[in-house]
C-alpha cells in the first residue's frame, strides 16, 4: 500500500465522515451518502487532492472491500435521458477508524 493511498483513503474516510454529521445529524436517511463526483470536488477543495471521481474508484474499493464504507448506484433522471450516479457513505467500522478504536495500515487518519 503506497502512502499517497492510505492518504486518500484517510482523506475519504474523514469527508464521508463530516457530510455525514453535517447532514444527517444523528438520524438514519438517503442524506447520509454522497455523489461521488462532488467527493471528488471536495477532496481538492479541502484536502487538496487532485483526482477525478472515477481515479477515485481504487481507494474506495479498498475501503468497501475493508467494510469502512458503502455505495449504492441511483438512477437521476427518466430514460432516455437519465444517468446513474454513485454515492458513498461511512459505515460505523470506518468511523471507528477514525476514532482511533481501531488501526489499519492501509488507511491514514489525517485528524482534521
């Protein structure tokens, strides 16, 4: 695992975890999750990370795969004309990660 990985996924992990407390605040709801374009958008705006959502697809695989986070893949729009969009959220393991509960290697906690 290279360090510039584990940094995007610490980097991730941190901003699922502050749409989440921003938006669902405490409560169970689609709210939780976010598009991974505008992940995407915010990792460079806030942690100054330059990659494009779909750059994005290796990090997040490794951090589904460890069971810190889920997506799900909505559909916007009506045919012919809609699109898919795929949104990410932190799951409670990832959240633990951050806390420091738990370690792993693969991913730096950054400590915003």
């Amino acid at each position: 695992m290279s360090g510039e990985s584990a940094r995007y996924c610490g980097a991730i992990l941190e901003e699922l975890r502050r749409h989440m407390d921003r938006e669902r605040k405490g409560q169970e709801d689609e709210n939780a999750y976010l598009d991974q374009e505008l992940l995407a958008e915010r990792l460079h705006k806030f942690y100054r990370i330059t990659l494009t959502a779909a750059e994005l697809h290796s990090p997040l695989t490794i951090l589904k795969d460890a069971g810190y986070v889920e997506y799900k893949r909505v559909r916007l729009g009506r045919p012919p004309r809609s699109r898919w969009m795929t949104a990410w959220r932190i799951m409670g393991k990832g959240v633990r990660l951050l806390e420091g509960e738990i370690e792993d290697p693969a991913v730096r906690v950054l400590g915003w």
